[in-house]
C-alpha cells in the first residue's frame, strides 16, 4: 500500500503540466501513487498523462468525460490507496521534499491532516526556494489554530485543499458537491477540519501556487451570479464548521463577512453592477454578524470596509469600481 495518494485533475492545462508532473516524481520520499485524472481535456494534456504513466509504474492515469474539477477530484479519491490524500493542482508543483517533511509529521504526530504554507511561483520555476524548507520540525495545533491559520488573510495557507495531506479514514464519507463550482473545496476543508482530532504544521512553503495564468480561474471574469454562488457556498462552509462547534461562530462568521459578503460587494463592481437584491443580501449577512466581526482578529482595514458595506454600500461600491476599474 502506497503512503501516499496523490490527486492531480488536469484539464487544458498542456504547457504546465509536466512540469507539475516532473516536480511530484522528484520526491525524496518515493512510496506514493500519482492519479492523473484527464478531465475531459481539448489539448495534450491526455498524451502527456499517458506518456509518463509508460515510465513510472506509481502513475495511474484515468481519462473522463469533463465534469469539472470536483468531478475529476471525486473520481481520484474513489481509485485511491493510499493512507493520506494529497491533491496538487496541474499548473502548481511541490518541494522535492514536500512528501519526507510530511511523512516525518506522520512519523511524530500521527496525524489526521497535514498543513504547509504555499509559495508563489511564476511560469519558470521548476522547483520552490523557500529558506525554510529544510530541516524543519512540524507542530501540533488544535482546530481552532488550524482553522486560523487558513482563514488569516495575511498568511499563505489560505482555504485551499491543495496545501494540506489528509488521513484517508478521515475523509471516507466526503466527497466534492460537484454542482458548486466556487468554494467547493472550502466546503471539503471545512469537513475534513471537523473529522480530524490530530493536526500538524509545517511553516514552509512546500506548495507552488502558480497563479499568474491569464485563463486560469483566478483571472477569469465572472458573472454577478458567480461571485453570489461564492458568497453562499462560504457561509454554507462555515456553517458547517459553526454546527459542529459553536466556539469557531465568531471567526467563522468573520471568514464568511469577508471572503464571501465582501468579495460579493467587490463583485458586483467588477461586473459594474450595483444590484440591489445582492446589497440587501450581503448587507443583512454583514449586519447580522457585526458583533462577530467586532470580536474577531480580522484587521482594522477589513472591519472597517464591513462597517461602510453595512452603511453606506453606494460609497463602498464606488470606491470598488475605482480600484477594479481595470474589469470595465
């Protein structure tokens, strides 16, 4: 049985992809397997997947019609074996030694998730230089540590899945709703967070964040819909977090205030549309969670774009249009 399983869903993404591929077989630590699932992809991206599945015998590859990402994820964790899940995005790559720092938690701690930090990369790097790579210990948090240091704005560890391992067992009965389309994985964190008793850290940038290209989701325009989709998709998460616990409501609804009601208000002035049915949603969800926002660790800047949403959301729309006008 491999230690690891490694999830990689790839779709139109041929100009990186081998070079993720390259960064995953380069690891130090050897006993894993690399599911490839080829979602359906227009370009290369299938070939090249079977290329490298001829010269390594830990690739699986798995070519499906395109369902989207959650799909494809969906469908790695139904092949997978390993005893941890590790998912990487097919334009991002790992440390080298990414798989032996975690595997030295595992080692220690036991765990049931894994969290790293993430460094951001451009279109040449193959490998991440991250002075803090090397010889680093990981350390135990709680959930409440854990899920702070992923909704901390200032930090690189962000809500993503992709910088943290999870223990199979604990991860069993999820699986990604593949009718979201936004924050899906925020909602996989969120119930894995909830099933796993032991978690460590490892202060490093293990992960490469790739995020400058130009048709990736992060630089894609959306819809008004879309940033509302966003909205509910990160309350409905926190939600679930609330609900198993009651001491995560206040940084829980602070999380929700500002990556969903927040970026939703910077949504509409992106799309150039002040659309009252969604100031009077984002305002009541702002309104009601004031006294959370107030007592949470959320930074003076932040309380202070809720605090003018909530009173005057045409002066915040304006602002927002001057900062995004780039999107008109």
């Amino acid at each position: 049985m491999p230690e690891f399983s490694i999830i990689v869903p790839v779709y139109k993404v041929e100009k990186y992809l081998s070079r993720c591929i390259k960064s995953i077989l380069s690891q130090e630590f050897g006993n894993f397997e690399l599911i490839l699932v080829d979602d359906g992809s227009p370009d290369s991206c299938g070939k090249i997947c079977d290329e490298f599945a001829k010269n390594d015998a830990r690739i699986s590859v798995i070519h499906k019609d395109n369902g989207g990402v959650s799909s494809a994820r969906n469908c790695g964790l139904k092949q997978a074996c390993g005893r941890y899940i590790c998912f990487v995005d097919s334009d991002d790559i790992i440390a080298r030694n990414t798989l032996q720092l975690v595997q030295e938690s595992i080692n220690q701690f036991n765990p049931d998730m894994v969290i790293f930090d993430y460094s951001v990369i451009d279109s040449n790097a193959t490998d991440i230089i991250d002075s803090k790579i090397d010889n680093i210990e990981g350390t135990v948090v709680d959930k409440k540590q854990a899920f702070d240091l992923c909704a901390d704005f200032n930090r690189t560890v962000r809500m993503g899945i992709w910088n943290k391992i999870y223990r199979k067992e604990c991860i069993a009965t999820i699986a990604f709703d593949e009718k979201k389309v936004m924050a899906e994985d925020i909602e996989f964190l969120m119930k894995s967070l909830v099933r796993s008793d032991v978690i460590t850290y490892i202060h490093a940038g293990l992960y490469g964040y790739y995020i400058q290209r130009e048709d990736s989701a992060m630089f894609a325009k959306h819809s008004l819909n879309w940033y509302r989709s966003q909205f509910e998709n990160v309350k409905e998460s926190m939600q679930i977090l609330t609900d198993a616990d009651t001491s995560f409501s206040t940084a829980a609804s602070a999380y929700a205030c500002v990556n969903g009601g927040l970026s939703c208000a910077n949504g509409m002035a992106i799309c150039n549309s002040f659309d009252m049915e969604t100031v009077k949603a984002i305002k009541e969800y702002l309104k009601e969670h004031l006294k959370d926002v107030r007592k949470s660790n959320l930074s003076f800047s932040k309380k202070a774009q809720i605090v003018l949403f909530v009173i005057a959301p045409h002066i915040y729309y304006t602002l927002m249009k001057r900062k995004f006008g780039r999107y008109k």
